[in-house]
C-alpha cells in the first residue's frame, strides 16, 4: 500500500429534522424553471450585470412581481416565512437542484447538487415521518442512511440539525487506512472492515453466461474526534470511500450510486442561473485541537498548513485558536478552470475556544465538537452573491449573508483630503456638512450611491461651494475611493472602481497573498431550528491565482487569508450583538440593549484599529510564503542559507506584529469586560 495517500472531496451528509415529499422540492424548481423562462432576473443573462443599481432593483421588482403570479395561478398561498429547510434554501438561494434520493429502512436522503456533477455533493439525511417516535425493525441495507446512525447524530448534538459526515474519496489505498486506524487510533473505529458494494452481473459471452464483477464501491467511517482520552465522540464521522468501475464512472448525479450506494436518479433541470461550486475547506470546532491534529497527521499524513495562535483571532472577550490542516495536492495546471474545478487540495481549518465567550465556545456548548461550516469555490463570487440576493428578494426566500460593516472596506479620513490640498478647515466643514446630509455617517461612511450634483447642494460657506465647483471632479473621486480604501491598498489598481464598489455592495471580505487574491463570503446560520441558536453555517470562495503564463497554479492558492479569518470572527460577534440588541429592545430591556450597543460600538472599533496591524502580518506572511518556495527550488547551498536567514528574520517580525495584535485583543477584551461589569 502507498505511504503516501492521494485524497479528494467527495461528499458531505447533513442530518435534519424532516425532509419534504420529493414532489414538493420538484414543484419548487419548476416554478423557479418558469421564473428563469419569463425573464433575465440574475447577473448571468440579460445584460443584467450592466445595469445600473436602481434599474437592477426595478428588474428584481419585476421578477417578484412574475414570481407572485407563478405561486397564485396554482391557487396556492405566498412563499414568505423563516427559512428552515436547506434543501428548499439551496434550490431558491443557490439554483442548485435535488438530483438523486434514497428511500428505505425508516430513513430518507436526498442528494442535493450544483450545476457540474464534479462539484459539491450534499447528502441531506432525515427519519420518515412515521419512525420519529420509535425505531423501525427493519434495518436499512445501506450503513449510511440507517436511522440508528440518524437518531445517534441528533442524540450526540443535542437533537440540533448537524453537518454529521465528511466524506473523502481514496484514489488508492484504502486498506492503509484501516491499518493505521487500527495501529494509532483503534478507539474511533466503528468496524474493523470497509463495507463494499459490487456491480456483479452475469453476461453471455461466446454462448456462456459469466459472472462478471463491473464495479465495486468500499466506505470505510470512522469517528473524527476523541471525547476523552479513550472514548470517541459519537457525533461526527470521518468517510473513505472508494470507487472502481461503474461506481467510479462519473461524478454526482450523472452516477448517484458513486456518491452513496442506495441513492437512485431523480429528473432534474437546472434553469441556468446557479453557478457550479467546488469544495474548498470543511472547518471543526473542537474541545482538543491538537488532539485532531494528531489523529490526521497519524492517519491521514495531514500536516498544518497555518497556525493562527491566541491573540491573533480575538473579539472582544471571545478568543480562539486555529490550525489549517491539510495534504499537499500534486495536481498542478497551467488552466484555471481545471484548477477551480479540482478536489484535491484538502483543507482541514480546526478551531478550539481559549475563553467562555464568542460563537465558538457557545457552538461547543451547545451542539458538542462538530463542523462549523462548509466552504465552497466558486469561479465568479461577485454575480453568485447578487444572484442569491436577487432570489432572495423575489422570492422571499433562500440565503442570507452575514453583515459585514462598512468601515472593514474603508472611510473617509481628512487625511485623504489633505491629499488634494484641501485646507484643515475647509476638510472639517466639508465632513460636517456630508454628515449633516446623511451621505457619510459620523464615522466616515459615505453612501455608495452618492451623486456629483449632490455636492453642488450642500449648505457649506461660500469658499467651499467654489472649491467644490472648480473640483468637483477631484472631490467626488475621492469621496467615492474613501468607499474602498482599505481594499484600494491592498489590490491597487488591479481593479476597476466599478468592480471596487460591487465588491463593498455585496459585502465581500478581501485578502491578498503573494499577489493571489481571496475573496470571501459567509451565511448565515443555515441549520437553525428556533433564532439565537448557534448552528453551522456556508462560506463561498474565489480563488484568483497570480497569472502567469509560465506558471502552473497549484489547488488553493491565495492560502487563508489572515485578514478575513479575523473579520468574520468579528463579524460573527457584532451580527450576534445586533440580534441581542434587537431581543433585548423588543423585550423593553434597555439595560440589556444599551450594553449590546456598546459591544457593537467596540467591536467596530476593534476591527478598525486591528487592519493596519493585520495588513503588516499579511505583507510578512506574503513575503515569508515567496522565500518559502524559492528556497524549495533553490539548490545553491549559498542561496538557501540566505533564504533561510531572510525566513528566520521574517518569522520574528511576524511574532512582533502577533504580539502587537494580542495587546490590542488584551485591550479590547479588558473594554468589554469593563463595560459588562458596570452595566
């Protein structure tokens, strides 16, 4: 067996609480077939993309309008109400469609995929309605949909709805895992063999029937965390499966029974408006980090691929480490659509919680260890964002983003008019006066959708009016930079303001490294049963590798971006300060809502004052990662010895700027502890 084992992604199984009727979820992409049939309402078709905001809003009006028409001429009621039901959220938000189901045994799946049978593989798992109360007699023939698995997937969450199985394809090799489970971690075996499926048939060949073996499929689960030191944790398993033959044929719904065998072909059509999406990284939430990390490694051969330690990930209180575990693809391209498309690069991001505060410790708290979201690549994020806002707001329904403020893209600052020579006073009346019109808020936040007339209005003093008339154009440009300033300085003027200014609209996190860019967006929680639960959530990705057309693009370029990775984290805290403020205020507690407020408004602060210090991290790493790849290819012994001293030197800066960030996460977790107390 290879030491050495070659990995993809394969698929993903949720367990939820109930599925529709597959004529439910089939009448639902119907109606969105005839949505898409009646007219261009996304970024894809119609020239929509090149349409102003407001003649893009005024199209999606007319797309709910067409959409209310559909849901009443088949005389039933409107489609509004809380989004509970992934699948219906993944047909709506997503253009993705049921492409495969399985039916037996007490339990039922469906098989819900993007447009490319390559890309991602949701197995939505749940117990017919008849078996909730109490377990049927007949076992299911397939291990994977049995509904002991079912009921052990909720009883090990707290009942919550859960992303329960990470699902690997093995090119080769599979019986070197079992054998390394058994050696190092026999504790999270569940059996001590693969199950295997064959296509066995029998055929006439020259007048003889033979019996002739055309596929095989071998699953092999094990649990993916310990619990204690010699107990496994029930709730999450770790699949390695397989393929050959039929069962390896194709990928997703163009060979169903290669993705789980049991899972039978459903007519499926997609409408043209979903864009494929590839599998990225899946991220835990675990108790023992560094105990997963040495079960991957042990197991898997993962090794870490970036470690962000205490200090650098903080909110407020709330506080966690995190490890980017993965293997080292071989795969290489010259062509970025094979690059996008590939699965195997896998990532691994592992989080633990270091204090009793923030969405990570209350994840553990209240579902066990378990994944925290999945993310997906996707080859244009900007049109997939305004395509799952646009169904949103025709429907109704769908998915959600999480907000990201608008002070992480940039403000304006006097600095940017001194710039262009504007005196100090003429800096501070011009600022008074943008706020005094509610086109920038107190801090420095213009509107997007300001206009050049709109200066010529302002009430400002005689002098400023002629300055604001003679540069006008001078002005505005400004003004309408400071939107995208802190993204400006990353990317320059590799972008056109246009795509500048889509990027802030959709509220689209931004990083760079050693010139590959990651653009990132998150969900809400999509598996909540009842608000202010904490429940996973999606992220989706575009990877825009350095091009070079002597260069070969390895899978996952552009690597985690540091930036990001804290901004969410932030963002997760602020959107949950928001939801309490808004708890609070309904339940007229203004106590409780005054200190939500304050937690906003420091947290906003802590974001704002952690980007110049991120973006000195950022630079560093950059760097670290250039001479980190040069050194790999160097075989001048002088040469690597210099690279060497410049890597050593580059990691103690890179610790200097780490322990810059904690100070400001120790300060701001001191202000936010402060502000509890005395309210």
């Amino acid at each position: 067996m290879p030491e050495k084992l070659d990995f993809q992604f394969h698929h993903v199984q949720l367990f939820v609480n109930r599925l529709k009727p597959l004529t439910e979820y089939k009448k639902l992409e119907r109606r969105l077939n005839m949505l898409a049939n009646r007219g261009h309402f996304d970024p894809f078709s119609g020239g929509m993309r090149y349409l102003e905001p407001k003649a893009q809003m005024d199209r999606v009006l007319a797309g709910r309008q067409v959409w209310q028409e559909i849901i009443a001429a088949e005389e039933e009621g409107g489609e509004e109400g809380q989004d509970s039901d992934i699948v219906e959220q993944l047909i709506i938000g997503l253009g993705w469609r049921v492409t495969a189901e399985y039916r037996g045994g007490g339990t039922r799946c469906l098989l819900v995929t993007s447009a490319d049978a390559c890309g991602v593989k949701l197995c939505v798992t749940a117990l017919e309605e008849e078996e909730k109360e109490e377990a049927s007699a007949a076992p299911s023939l397939f291990p994977h949909f049995d509904q002991e698995l079912v009921r052990t997937m909720f009883d090990a969450h707290g009942g919550r709805q859960v992303i329960g199985v990470l699902g690997f394809e093995v090119m080769e090799g599979i019986e070197e895992i079992v054998r390394r489970y058994q050696q190092k971690h026999p504790k999270l075996m569940i059996d001590q063999q693969p199950h295997t499926w064959r296509d066995v048939r029998t055929v006439c060949i020259g007048g003889k029937e033979v019996v002739k073996e055309l596929g095989s499929m071998r699953i092999f689960d094990v649990y993916a965390y310990y619990k204690s030191e010699e107990e496994a944790d029930l709730g999450t398993r770790l699949r390695f499966v397989e393929r050959r033959g039929n069962y390896a044929r194709a990928e997703g719904f163009s060979n169903p029974l290669g993705v789980l065998p049991g899972l039978e072909d459903v007519n499926a059509k997609f409408d043209g408006t979903s864009i494929p999406s590839y599998s990225d990284h899946w991220v835990s939430n675990v108790r023992d980090r560094k105990k997963f990390l040495q079960v991957l490694q042990e197991t898997l051969g993962f090794v870490p691929k970036v470690e962000f330690n205490a200090g650098v990930v903080a909110a407020g209180e709330a506080m966690i480490e995190s490890t980017v575990v993965g293997n080292t693809s071989a795969h290489l391209s010259y062509k970025e659509e094979e690059v996008l498309r590939d699965q195997s690069q896998v990532y691994l991001p592992i989080n633990n919680a270091l204090s009793d505060a923030g969405h990570v410790h209350w994840f553990l708290e209240e579902h066990g260890q378990g994944v925290q979201h999945l993310a997906s690549r996707v080859e244009d994020l900007v049109s997939f964002v305004e395509r799952v806002n646009n169904y949103k707001m025709m429907t109704g329904k769908g998915l959600s983003f999480l907000s990201i403020p608008r002070s992480y893209y940039g403000c304006l600052r006097a600095e940017h008019l001194e710039a262009i020579d504007l005196s100090q006073d003429l800096i501070k009346e011009l600022m008074e006066a943008l706020v005094a019109e509610n086109i920038m808020t107190r801090a420095g936040v213009i509107d997007l959708e300001l206009r050049r007339e709109q200066l010529a209005d302002l009430q400002v003093s005689c002098q400023l009016k002629e300055k604001l008339r003679r540069r006008s154009d001078e002005i505005f440009a400004v003004l309408r930079r400071s939107c995208y300033s802190n993204i400006f300085a990353l990317l320059q003027h590799n972008m056109s303001e246009e795509s500048y200014l889509q990027i802030v609209r959709n509220r689209i996190l931004v990083d760079i490294q050693g010139g590959d860019v990651l653009l990132q967006i998150f969900t809400c929680k999509i598996l909540q049963t009842c608000p202010g639960q904490e429940a996973p959530f999606l992220e989706f990705i575009e990877r825009v590798c350095k091009s070079s057309s002597c260069k070969l693009i390895r899978p996952g370029c552009g690597g985690f971006g540091i930036r990001n990775f804290l901004t969410l984290f932030l963002s997760i805290e602020i959107s949950q300060a928001i939801a309490d403020e808004e708890e609070a205020s309904r339940r007229g507690d203004e106590s409780s809502a005054r200190k939500a407020r304050r937690r906003m408004e420091l947290l906003n602060r802590q974001m704002d004052e952690s980007n110049p210090i991120l973006t000195k991290i950022s630079d560093v790493m950059t760097e670290e990662g250039v001479c980190i790849e040069k050194l790999e290819a160097t075989e001048s012994e002088e040469d690597r010895r210099a690279l060497r001293d410049r890597i050593d030197k580059l990691a103690r800066k890179k610790n200097q700027h780490t322990e810059e960030l904690q100070r400001l996460s120790d300060f701001f977790a001191h202000l936010t502890s402060s502000s509890n107390q005395s309210n």
